[in-house]
C-alpha cells in the first residue's frame, strides 16, 4: 500500500466495484495522473447479464483505450416485434457510431485488466463492508485491510452501498419486477438465424407479461431473457414461466429448434430504483449504483460508462481546484446524469403504461421523423435539444406532437 505520510492518504481515489462503472471511473482517474485504488468483491471473469450495448457508449470507450469489438457481435439495431399482430419495427441504431452484443464476463474482465495497466492499483476477492466519508478524509473498511483516501466513487451496482447506507434508495413502481433468463447454444443454420447473426440485431417481442429479449452472441449462441411486470412466483415456478414463453413465441420455436440450453435459468428481481443520494462531501455514485431502470432499451452499461466517465473528469477538476470536499462538486453534472436517466425511465415508462411500441413505434414508418427520434434515444444520443419525442418525454407529454 501507498503511504502518503504528509497527507496521511493511502490513496487520491478509491473506487468501489470493478465492474463497467468502476473501472471506466479508475481508468480515466489514473489517466489524469491520480493515485487509484479498485476494489471488487468477486474475481473477473464473473457472470454479468446485461449483453447489448447502445452506441452511443463509444465516446468512453475510446478514451479507455480498449477495442470492444474484440470477440463480440456486431449490433445493428434494435427490432420491436408483436408475434400475435405480427407487427414489428427495426430501428437501426449503429449508424454513425459502432455497438455489439457483447458477453460481460470477458468484457468486463478486459475493463477491469485495463485499469491496471493504466496504474490502478487493483484487489479482487476484497469486498467493501463499511465507509464513512468526512469533510477531511474518506476511510474505509474492507474484508482485508483499511484505507484512506481523498475520496471515494461508489460503483457497486445494484448493491448501492452509499445509497442502501443512507437508506436512500426508492423503488420506481409498475415497472418491470423480475427478469429470467439463459443462454442457448448450437443455434442451427437457418435464413433466419443466418440473418440475427448477420445483423447483430437485438429482437424485443412484446408479450402479454412484459417483453422477451432475444440477443445474439458471437459462436451462434443467443441470450433470451423474459421481463415479467408481475409479482415473482415461487422458485421453483420460474424455469418453467420461461419454458412457456419461449415455446409459445414462435420466432424462438424457430430459432431454438436443435439449439441447447447452456445453463439453468437464472433470475434478477428489484428492478428498478432511484439513489436520493448520488454524491455528498467526497463521495459520488456512478452507474447501477446511482440508479437502476428496467433494460428493455438496454440504457444500464452506457448508463455506467457515461456516468462514471462525467464523475471522473468532475472529481479530477475538483483535486486541482481544491473543491474535492464540497459537496456541491457535482450539481451541475448530475443534472446532466438526470437529464439521460429521466429520459430513459419516461421512456420505459410509456413502454409499459402507454403501449408505446403499439402506439408509436409500429406508427413510426409512416412518419420518418419521429422513427429518427426513436432510434435517437435507442442508440443513447440522449444530451442534445434537437429531439421532440425526448422533450415531449421531459415534458411529461403522451406523444411527440
Ligand atoms: C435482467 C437484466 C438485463 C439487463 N440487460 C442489459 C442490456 O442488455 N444492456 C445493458 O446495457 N444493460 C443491461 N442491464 C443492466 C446492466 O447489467 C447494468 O446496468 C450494468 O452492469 C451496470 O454496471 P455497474 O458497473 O454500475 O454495475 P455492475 O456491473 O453490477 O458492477 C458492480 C460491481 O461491484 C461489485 N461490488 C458490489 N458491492 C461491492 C462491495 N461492497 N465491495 C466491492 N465490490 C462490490 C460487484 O461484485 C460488481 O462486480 C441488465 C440488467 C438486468 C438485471
């Protein structure tokens, strides 16, 4: 461990939580010459879901330094489907900027990896138990060691150490409240396969329940997912809930035909929540940590990367400055993280109270415009004012006109 005896600080930064947040946010500190500490609680590669990125996260990555189409899927858009009507809409979204489908435990394994050849000091298997963040230090306590530092970044995901600490974490009701999902390989050749994988394409058939994500990876193998907006049933029910949807779909019938189930279903509840408290005296909150909103437009991982990158470029001006300690160091930042999240959350939001795919994006062909909107906010080009749909969203409007 660094000792700084005159400061009595082990480190400038300490970061907790090495997934997509985190390291981007140790990353770019250690880019602008600070002393960086990562700690995470598991050991790269760990399984992540969350596997379709928007393009719009290309910005961050490329201040990383890192090639993320390395071994991943090239995306080109996003298609919105109603199996039952058979009605759907293909938005493309890579049109300027590059996106793929990507599987997380390399990825952020390679995010990880990078920070420490960008001089961060990295720990894995080393999990945050308690902090506490006062107007002269940051000291924390792991399972390990203890550390202090000038300040702290809060990456923890869902976990949202700060915001659980200061009991400061809202559910966002009517959402989305539990996913189940899986992984399956071997997809057999098919005009149809040949062409998901052609595309990269994600596809999103709307259900009675809530929605079904259908993601290809690289190796011809896809990740389905089911998003129920219903009360969780009991365990044991899960698997099979999600055995009914895919054999009642018949793209995937399709799709699954001779394919394997790679690995039992999984589940992912507490969808969706805000972070009251996303930054104080020395600390600040990036990612899921900040807040959470259900994936059906895939916004967490880019999300993560552009918070975290904001907070890092923020923390660095506030050492030069000398303002790490104020507490108003990231009002005018966050409102920018508000400006990206809030869109996205009225934009779920109508995707569950307002029918929006039925109202809007099956009615977008006729009205190119408004499908160049959509597409807008699907790809994460979310801080600009040239957007009607996004500002009737803001506005609390039902729709763009
Ligand atoms: C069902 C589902 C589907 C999703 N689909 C998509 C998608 O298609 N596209 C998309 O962009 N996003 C998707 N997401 C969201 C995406 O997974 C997250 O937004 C993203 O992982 C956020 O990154 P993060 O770095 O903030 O958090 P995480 O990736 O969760 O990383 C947080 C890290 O902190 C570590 N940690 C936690 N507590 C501690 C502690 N006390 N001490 C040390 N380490 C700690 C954890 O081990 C973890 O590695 C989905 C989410 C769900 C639930």
């Amino acid at each position: 461990m660094i000792e700084d005896r005159q400061h009595h600080f082990d480190y400038d930064v300490t970061v907790v939580g090495g997934g997509p947040a985190g390291s981007t946010a140790a990353t770019l500190l250690a880019q602008h010459g600070h002393r960086v500490l990562l700690l995470e609680s598991g050991r790269h590669p760990r399984f992540h879901i969350g596997e379709s990125m928007l393009p719009f996260s290309e910005p961050v990555i490329q201040r990383l330094g890192i090639d993320w189409s390395a071994g991943n899927l090239s995306k080109s858009g996003a298609v919105f489907m109603d199996e039952a009507t058979d009605q759907q809409m293909y938005f493309p979204l890579s049109v300027h900027r590059r996106t793929y489908q990507i599987e997380r435990a390399p990825f952020d394994q390679m995010l990880f990896e990078n920070a420490g050849k960008h001089g961060v000091v990295t720990h894995q298997d080393e999990k945050v138990i308690n902090v506490s963040c006062d107007s002269d230090r940051v000291s924390l306590v792991s399972d390990k060691s203890e550390y202090r530092s000038r300040y702290l970044i809060d990456a923890t995901g869902r976990s949202a150490l700060m915001g659980r600490k200061a009991k400061a974490i809202s559910r966002i009701q009517n959402l989305g409240k539990f996913a189940v999902y899986t992984h399956f390989e071997n997809i057999q050749p098919s005009e149809e396969a040949d062409e998901l994988f052609r595309s990269g394409n994600i596809y999103v058939p709307v259900v009675d329940i809530g929605w079904i994500w259908i993601i290809p990876l690289a190796g011809r193998r896809l990740s389905v997912g089911l998003v129920v907006q219903k009360d969780k049933p009991k365990d044991c029910e899960i698997e099979a809930l999600l055995q009914r949807y895919l054999a009642a779909s018949p793209i995937l019938s399709r799709l699954l035909k001779g394919a394997k189930q790679a690995e039992a279903a999984r589940v992912e509840a507490d969808f969706s929540y805000t972070n009251q408290s996303r930054y104080g005296s020395r600390y600040a909150c990036c990612g899921d940590a900040a807040g959470f909103l259900d994936p059906v437009f895939s916004s967490g991982v880019f999300l993560a990367f552009t918070s975290a990158a904001r907070i890092a470029d923020r923390v660095h001006q506030g050492f030069l400055e000398g303002l790490e300690a104020d507490p108003a160091l990231h009002v005018e930042d966050d409102e920018k993280y508000l400006l990206g999240f809030n869109t996205m959350r009225l934009f779920v939001e109508r995707f569950y109270h307002s029918n929006i795919v039925h109202n809007l994006f099956f009615e977008a062909h006729r009205d190119p415009d408004l499908k160049a909107q959509i597409a807008q906010l699907l790809a994460g080009d979310l801080w600009v004012d040239n957007n009607k749909l996004q500002r009737s969203l803001l506005a609390g409007r039902r729709t763009a006109s």
